[in-house]
C-alpha cells in the first residue's frame, strides 16, 4: 500500500514538474514567435507604405489630366500609356493604370501585352469604387484580367477640386512568402473575414481560417476579389486558448501534434498575422522533465531506503554490542567467582600436597625403620659389651684399656647421634610455601647418602660421585633436595637387589646455566611403557606393603616448584638415569 502511494505520488510530482517545463517552453515559443510576427509586420509594412504614396502623384502629371478630360485624344493616350510604363518599371510595382469616372480603364502600363487593362470595365472592383466614393484605400485581391493576386492601391485624381478619375498601383507581395518558406514556423497572413491570402504553406492560400457567412461569400463573388477560388475552411481546431492572442490547434489530417498558434492584427489593413509553430521540442522538453523528475525521484526513494538499511543496521548492532557487553559481565562476574573458587581450590590442593611429601617421606622412614632398627641396635649393643668390659677393665685397673673402650664408645654415640640428627631432620615437616635458596648440592648428595649408607655397605653397592663443578649451588631448599635424593637413591638400590653388578654413580655439574644431579644405576632399566607412567601418583611395580608409588610422583613436583625438572632416562649399557635440572642459585648472587 505504502509502496503504492509513493508510485503514485511520484507520478504526480513528474507529471507537474513535466507540465511546468511544458508551458515554459510554451512561452518561450511564444515570445520568440511574437518577434517572429513583428518582423515580419515591419517588413510588410515597410513594402506596402513604399506604395502608398504612388497614386496620389499622378494626378501631377498633366498629359494625365488632359487624357481624362479628352477621352478620345489617341496620340495622349499613347504618351500616358509610355509614361506609366516607365514609372511602373522604376517604382517596381506590377501595374499603374488610370480610370475615368465611369470605371473604364484610360491608360496601363501594360498596354503593350496581350492582358492590358485598357478599356477594361472595373468599377466593380471595391479599391475602384471606394476611390470614385472619394476613398483612398488599399485592397488585396486577384486580378480579373491576370489572375494574378496583387495589393491594389487606388487614390482620386482631381484637377481644380473636382475628381477626373482615379489612379491605381497594383504591387506583388507575394515575394515576401519566400522569406517566411525559410521560417521552421508557419506564416499567414488573412484579411478581415479570415481569408488567408499569403502563406509559408502554399495549399494554405484563398482558405478560409472560419467558415464564411453567406452575405460575405456573396459579396466576395460581387467583388471577384479572390477571382474564381473556392475558399474553403482550413479546419484548424483550438484546444487551448493562451494568453496574448495565442492558441494550442491543431490542424486536419495531423491531429497528433498541436500547433501554437499567435496571432497579430494589423490594425489599419484589418488583416490578420498568424505565426504556427511546432510544438514537439517542447512536449519533448516535458518529456524528458517528467522523465527526470522519475530518476531524481527514485534516487531519492532509493537514498531514503539506504538511510534507513543503514540505521537499522547500526541499531542492531548496537543492540547486539549491548547484549555481547552483558553477557561479558556475566561471564566476568562467573569468572571471578570461578577464580575465588579455583583460588580456594589451590590452597586445598597445595595443603594436601605439602601433606603428600610429607607422607611420602614418612613412607620412606617407615621403609627405612627396620633398617635403623638393626644400624641403632648394632651400636648399642657393642656399647652395652664396651660398658661392661670398661666396668672390668677399671675394676682390673687396666685404665688404658678402659679408656680406649671409651673412646670407641663416645665415636660409636657419636656416630648414632649423627644418624638421628639426619632422621629427624629429614622427618621435619617443611612450609607449605618455601623460598629457594642456594644449597650446595655435593653437600645435600652426601646427606642423602648417608641416609641410605648402611644399605650401599650391606647390599655391597658400589657407589660412585663424579663432582665436574664442585661448587655448584642450586637454588631450592635442602631439605626437600635431599628427599628427592633419597628416594632415588632407594629407587636405584630397589631395582638393582637382583644384580650381580650394582653400582650406583651421582653426577653433578653445571651445563646450559643449569645445576645437573644424575643419578644412575647399574639395574634392569625402565621399560618404555612403565616410563610413560613413572611420575604418576600411586603407580608401582613393587610387591604390596614395599611400595606406595609415590616417591617419584612427589620428588617431580619438589622439583617444578623450584623451577626445574626431573625426568627419566634409559642408559645404553642398561639401568636407568635419573636427571634433577635445577636453575643455578650463582647467577642470582652474582
Ligand atoms: P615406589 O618406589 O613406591 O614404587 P616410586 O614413585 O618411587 O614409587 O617409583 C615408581 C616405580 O618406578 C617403581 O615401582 C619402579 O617400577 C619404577 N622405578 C623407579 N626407579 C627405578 C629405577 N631406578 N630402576 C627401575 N625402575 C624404577
């Protein structure tokens, strides 16, 4: 419906904008062809008045008057007749001649052609008798003895105030035709009852531009003005009467195009000038407006629809970035409640893993519980003997005796109180969060070992430590290093019990900025699909109530929270390797 509308008013709007260029070019045509008209008025007029005075002269010539007053005098006549002759062909006119009071011709100019008018009655013809009347006065008419169509003058000739006869000078302005042929307009020029008698348009001549009422057709019979022609209507029909004597007709037989037709009188003659042009530039010019103002019209339908596609768009995207941005601060306003619950999760989880390497080591004391038993029970029985034989020996006096069985007794309590000293502080529960410091590894590979230094003796483990930088500092915390140890070094000592060759070699260096501990034993290796799985929580290979499979799973997180790494290597000659990378804790001093 709204679609429509617009169509409809378009139409409208092209249609004004078409009729407004249409009655603008109306106007154009018609002042360009009241110029037209005005030129050719002056031009018709400029002939005609060259004329005017003509007749009126002949009255000066005597042998003029003398031929009226003797009718008879032949040798007269022939000088009248030689002397029109000869002004005729001066002023350029077509005819001169003289008649008396009766209306007969005395003398023409053509007397010498087959056609002259002398002797000639035409008292009949009006120019003739409104002159007689005592009226000078110009006609256009056909000529009765030529039929040839001609402005007539005719004037009185009087000698001492009485009227002789009467002069008359016919002129052709049929020339003037050949100028208005060049026009594009039409030209026509008709007398006072509409009968057209010159005209661009050669069918158009002796037609009439309204039918002509019956008295007036007598009269022009009377008159023979327009000689033997029909004057029939020219059948011109007005559509549209315009300002300033102008008129949209058309014309028979080309009833398609209208005509703007002006229309001048010249007032004194009583005719009537009419100027008709074509009109098919300006219904073309309408065209092309209406034609214009469609264009310019869908255009503007079109930028109103490009407005609105645009705005709507951006409304919707705007409405769209609205909901992105809210549905963002929901998720933000998620993730941050995730994040404190993730947060909260964190700390439980490295609670529970502080307590994992506690437990891990508390697996590894328990392992080692019977071993310490039998380390502490040695000692302390061979102190109990030493006492005793100490007690013996004093009592016997033997004092030098004594006091070496004392010095071996305070070396032996040393040596326990040395071995508990590392127990308990290997047992020692460390903070949750430690800082790293700079620990000097051989010092912590020694501790370790002398952790497990009763099992290299017993199980005859050979035992090796290649030092390459002996100064070299890791920066992480000792106690947790030497866990991490000890576990391999039980790892190693676990896997070789069934080796005829055990041995067991620590390297320590620096390489890549990095310190190196490799621990690596002479025993059956790794096999592949076991290493995929080494530094899972609770996997073992190892008889129930031997392993708990989580030494390895605990050493390798000690070790990535120090920043390093702990990994798994085969040896070519069998037996595996364990590498520790930790970062230098020298750089950090230096
Ligand atoms: P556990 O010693 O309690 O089994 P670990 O995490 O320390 O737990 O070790 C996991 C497993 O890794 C062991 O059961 C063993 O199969 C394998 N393993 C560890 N060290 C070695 C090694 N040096 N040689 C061969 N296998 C080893």
């Amino acid at each position: 419906m709204r679609w429509v509308v617009v169509l409809v008013v378009a139409l409208v709007v092209a249609w004004l904008a078409g009729r407004w260029a249409n009655d603008a070019a109306i106007d154009k045509l018609r002042v360009a062809s009241a110029q037209r008209l005005d030129g050719y008025a002056v031009s018709l007029e400029n002939l005609l008045s060259k004329y005017d005075f003509l007749p009126g002269t002949l009255e000066l010539n005597k042998d003029v008057i003398a031929l009226l007053q003797r009718p008879g005098d032949e040798a007269l006549r022939a000088e009248v007749n030689a002397y029109l002759e000869q002004l005729n062909r001066r002023s350029g006119s077509t005819t001169i001649y003289i008649v008396n009071l009766k209306g007969v011709t005395q003398a023409a100019s053509n007397w010498r052609s087959r056609q002259s008018f002398v002797g000639d009655y035409v008292a009949f013809r009006p120019y003739v008798r409104d002159a007689l009347r005592g009226m000078p006065g110009g006609f256009y008419g056909v000529g009765t003895t030529s039929g040839e169509p001609g402005y007539f003058f005719a004037h009185g000739i009087y000698y001492q105030g009485r009227m002789l006869g009467v002069a008359t000078v016919k002129v052709n302005i049929e020339r003037l035709e050949q100028g208005w042929e060049q026009d594009a307009g039409k030209v026509l020029l008709a007398d006072a009852n509409g009968v057209v008698f010159l005209s661009s348009v050669p069918e158009w001549k002796y037609r009439t531009l309204k039918p002509l009422p019956l008295d007036v057709q007598r009269e022009l019979e009377e008159s023979r003005q327009y000689f033997s022609h029909p004057l029939a209507p020219l059948g011109q029909r007005e559509l549209r009467q315009l300002d300033g004597g102008a008129a949209l007709v058309t014309l028979p037989g080309d009833q398609r195009t209208p005509l703007l037709s002006l229309t001048r009188s010249l007032a004194p003659r009583h005719w009537s000038f009419v100027y008709l042009s074509d009109l098919s530039s300006a219904s073309a010019s309408a065209r092309s407006v209406f034609l214009f103002a469609l264009l310019v019209q869908a255009l503007l339908v079109l930028l109103v629809l490009y407005a609105r596609q645009r705005k709507q768009t951006r409304d919707h995207l705007e409405v769209l970035v609205a909901e992105r941005t809210a549905s963002l601060r929901e998720m933000t306003h998620h993730l941050s409640e995730e994040n404190s619950v993730r947060r909260a999760a964190e700390e439980k989880l490295r609670r529970a893993q502080s307590e994992l390497v506690q437990a891990g080591k508390m697996a590894v004391l328990g392992q080692m519980a019977a071993g310490m038993t039998h380390e502490l029970n040695q000692p302390l029985t061979a102190l109990r003997t030493m006492s005793d034989n100490a007690q013996v020996l004093i009592e016997r006096g033997r004092l030098d005796d004594a006091k070496g069985n004392l010095a071996t007794i305070s070396q032996l309590v040393a040596r326990m109180g040395a071995l508990t000293g590392q127990l308990r502080q290997f047992a020692r529960k460390s903070d949750a969060s430690l800082t790293a410091v700079a620990v000097a590894v051989v010092a912590a590979v020694t501790s370790a070992l002398f952790l497990v230094e009763r099992r290299v003796e017993q199980e005859r483990v050979n035992f090796r430590m290649l030092v390459r930088d002996q100064d070299v500092q890791a920066l992480c915390d000792s106690n947790r290093l030497e866990q991490v140890l000890v576990n391999l070094f039980n790892n190693a000592l676990d896997a070789m019990a069934d080796c005829d060759n055990r041995q067991l070699t620590v390297n320590i260096e620096r390489a890549n900025g990095r310190a190196l501990i490799a621990v690596t034993d002479s025993g059956p290796g790794i096999p592949e699909q076991i290493r995929a799985h080494l530094f899972e929580p609770f996997f073992t290979t190892k008889p129930q109530g031997k392993g708990l499979g989580l030494g390895l799973a605990i050493s390798e997180q000690i070790i990535r929270e120090f920043g390093g790494e702990l990994r798994a290597e085969a040896v070519a000659a069998g037996g595996a390797r364990f590498v520790i990378v930790l970062p230098l804790a020298e750089q950090e001093t230096a």
